[in-house]
C-alpha cells in the first residue's frame, strides 16, 4: 500500500502538461472490440483503471499491448461473451463491454458489478437501455443473461442522462441494423469523444453533446489510430491545487471549453485564469473567497468529480461555500479527513457547508476513493505542516503518478 508523504506550504509555479483522459479511454477500450481491426490509442494514461480494463479484453482473448504512452487493443482473438465475475466485480468499467460483446456475439454474460466506494453504482439504465433495444435478460445469481438474438433499432429514452449508459447504447447500436436515437442523453465531453472514435472507425453517429444521439448502424467497423481528449477533471484538480496553494501554474493540453463552469468558479474565488485554445493559466489570489452554492449536475453543470479537489481549496477560503452533491449518495468520505486536518466542514446528507477557516494543518490521513484521494492531496499541498495520505492505490487509479505532477510544479511530495 504506497502513501504520499507532503510538506505543505509551498506555493506552485511552473507548468505541467494535463494526461489525456480515462474517462474517454475506458469507453473507447471497449469500443474496440466492435472492429477485427487493431485499435490503437495514443497518448494514453498509465492507470490502474486503464490497465484493469487491458486485463479484461486479454481475458476475452483480445491482444493488448503498451507501448509508453501508445496503447495497442488487437480483437482479433476475441471469443466467448463471458464476462469473468471476479474481473466484472473488481472493474466497474467492465460494463462499458456489456453493448460491444452483445454487439459481436449477440450473448453476454455479465455479473452486476456491485457498488464502490462513492455509491451503489446500479446499472438499471443500462438494462433499460437494452431492453429497449429488444434485448432479453434474466438474472440469476447475481449473473445477467442478455440474448441480442431479436435486437431492433428503436428511440431509447434514458429517465436520467446516464454516462456510462448513453455510452453502452452508442457502442451496441453502432453496428446493429438501422437508426436508433438516445434520447435525454448524456452530454459530457467523453461522449462526443467517443462518437468522434466511432466515426473514425466508420460508424455514422450525430449528436453527441446534446441530448438526442442519432446512431444509424453500419455493416462493419474498421482500424483506427486516435488520440483521446485531455482529462478536464485532472486539470481540474491541479487548478483547484494551485489556488489554494497560491502560484502561478500553466496547464498545457487542455480543453478550456470543456472546464468552463469550474473556471469560472476559480475566478469568482479570486483568481486570474487566462485561456488559451490548449492551455489555462492560473494565478492564485492570497486568499479565496468563498463560492456560496456549488450544485453538482450532469454536464455542463459542475461535474461532481470536481467536488472533493474543490471542496480542499476552499478549506481556507475566506467565508462560505455549501455543496449540494447530487449525483452520487455518499460522495463525502473525504470530508471527515478534512476534519482531522483542521477544516470547519458539516455534512448533512446532499448537503457539506464549509466554512473557510485561517489554515488547515497536516496529518494523517486515508484515501477511500479516487476524487477523495487526490483531494486529500491538494489538502496537504496547502496545509502547514506535513501530511501522509494513505491509500494512494485510489488516487492512482485516475492520476498518473499525481506525486511527479505536483513535484514538478514546486510542490514537496514523495511517495513512500
Ligand atoms: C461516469 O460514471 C464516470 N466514470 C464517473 O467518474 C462520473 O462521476 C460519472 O460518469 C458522472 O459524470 C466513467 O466515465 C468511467 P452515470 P457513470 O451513469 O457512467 C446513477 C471518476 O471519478 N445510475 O452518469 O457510472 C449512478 O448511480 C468516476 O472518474 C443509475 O442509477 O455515471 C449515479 O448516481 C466516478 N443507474 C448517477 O446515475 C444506472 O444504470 C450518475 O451515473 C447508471 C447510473
């Protein structure tokens, strides 16, 4: 279990170029199953998540291959559409597969990945989805049947704009007979990426980014090299670090107009943030000022995985700032840390109200889950003193090597 070891205080100056992001690879992973053909992703970061979901396609019999920063998916040996329950229940990503294998083998058999850390995960919108789509199912055992066997095109409604849903939709209708539409889609920046790698491959999908998603299947899908969009919520991360710990910070790769709300934000908070088409500069004030309400929503709402990153920069804030976190139901497993570190934070169910304080000091404390971890992180970053963050396994799941990002840019960090 490695920890990162912190010695708060240090003001971040520098620049850092931002990972490309997991949340676009995942889906694109398992989109490359549709084709014979090779798929190969540039520029792709190196994670747990990343690397768990490689280790499901090798057991479905594909060939994945890294090479640095290019990753290499050959569906070529793909067989059966069994999906292993032990890997669907440690992956939650797994279900991205679910659209593409009943795509390939008109079967699959997939176990409910069961709840995380951040909440129970149901994956009822995706069944839904599919049923709409006239697959059958039965469960038995924890263990989904689905039978594509009479798949028809159709219009599938979605009660809530489900990410990985509206994903797993666009994948199984993109090579299946006729015109389907998503509607009350999702319209995150990871869904236009991926219907921009379908197109890529030969799909003819329209829409994305807005809540009707016309997909018209084609016969057949072919190779592709591509490169995915950069991690908004990692830039995110390292914005919400660099106000806090005051600095001047430069994040190349970005995609400023898919991070416009926080940007915002971080300006309301104080900060000068300037844009370029690829980059964001951030310049901390001396102090935040507190945000009053930040109400976590489907994009372009403030994404919820900016809650917690955002939730360690206002610790110290000048004045008040109140979450609402609508998204997931227990999404604040970070804030009793917080506590521990100094921070004035009360929970009460949706609802964490923060109140800034002078300073947060460093301790010892744990990561539980992913956005926690990394806001556990910027919390030691701008805290006096030294801070431990144990279980940095969850951090690394979404952050390639976080320690080396924030080192570069002025920080005193070390994992041990
Ligand atoms: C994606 O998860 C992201 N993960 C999440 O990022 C992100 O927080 C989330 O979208 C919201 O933006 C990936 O893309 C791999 P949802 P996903 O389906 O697809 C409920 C991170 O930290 N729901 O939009 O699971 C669900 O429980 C991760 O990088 C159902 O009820 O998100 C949640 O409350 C965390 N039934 C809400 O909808 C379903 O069938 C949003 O889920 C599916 C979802």
């Amino acid at each position: 279990m490695d920890a990162l070891r912190i010695r708060g205080g240090k003001r971040l100056k520098g620049e850092w170029t931002v990972q490309n992001a997991k949340n676009a690879a995942l889906p694109i992973m398992a989109g490359a199953i549709l084709t014979e053909g090779k798929t190969v992703l540039r520029d792709c970061p190196r994670l747990s998540d990343i690397s768990d979901m490689g280790e499901i396609l090798r057991t479905l019999g594909c060939g994945v291959h890294r090479d640095g920063g290019t990753l290499e998916i050959d569906p070529g040996g793909l067989c059966g559409y069994e999906m292993p329950e032990e890997l669907s229940k440690r992956i939650r990503s797994s279900i991205f597969l679910l659209g593409p294998i009943l795509a390939r083998f008109r079967r699959a058999n997939v176990s409910l990945p069961g709840g995380c850390e951040i909440g129970l995960r149901p994956i009822d919108l995706h069944l839904s989805g599919l049923r709409q789509l006239g697959v059958q199912m039965e469960e038995e055992g924890g263990v989904i049947r689905c039978d594509g066997r009479n798949m028809h095109p159709a219009t599938v409604h979605f009660d809530y704009p489900s990410v990985g849903a509206t994903e797993n939709i666009m994948l199984i209708s993109a090579v299946s007979r006729g015109e389907t539409v998503i509607t009350n889609a999702a319209c995150e920046p990871e869904i236009i990426c991926l219907q921009e790698f379908l197109n890529e491959m030969g799909a003819d999908i329209r829409g994305a980014g807005s809540e009707k998603i016309y997909i018209s299947g084609v016969e057949k899908l072919r190779k592709v090299e591509y490169t995915i969009i950069s991690d908004r919520i990692f830039a995110a991360t390292c914005a919400a670090a660099a106000a806090c710990c005051g600095g001047d910070v430069l994040l190349k790769n970005t995609e400023p107009s898919h991070m416009r709300l926080m940007l915002s934000m971080l300006r309301d908070a104080g900060c000068r943030v300037n844009c370029t088409d690829d980059s964001v500069r951030i310049r901390a004030c001396d102090r935040l000022r507190g945000l009053g309400k930040i109400i976590t929503a489907p994009y372009p709402g403030f994404p919820t995985d900016a809650q917690a990153p955002f939730m360690s920069a206002l610790c110290t804030a000048d004045g008040t700032t109140v979450f609402v976190e609508n998204i997931f139901e227990s999404r604040y497993k970070h804030v009793s840390e917080l506590v521990r570190m100094g921070a004035d934070i009360i929970v009460d169910g949706r609802l964490a109200v923060i109140t800034g304080c002078n300073y947060i000091q460093g301790a010892r404390v744990c990561a539980s889950d992913l956005r926690g971890g990394a806001a556990l992180v910027v919390a030691g970053l701008s805290a006096i003193g030294d801070t431990v963050v144990d279980g940095a396994e969850h951090i690394d799941r979404g952050y390639e090597k976080i320690e080396r990002v924030f080192e570069c840019i002025g920080a005193t960090i070390k994992r041990v």
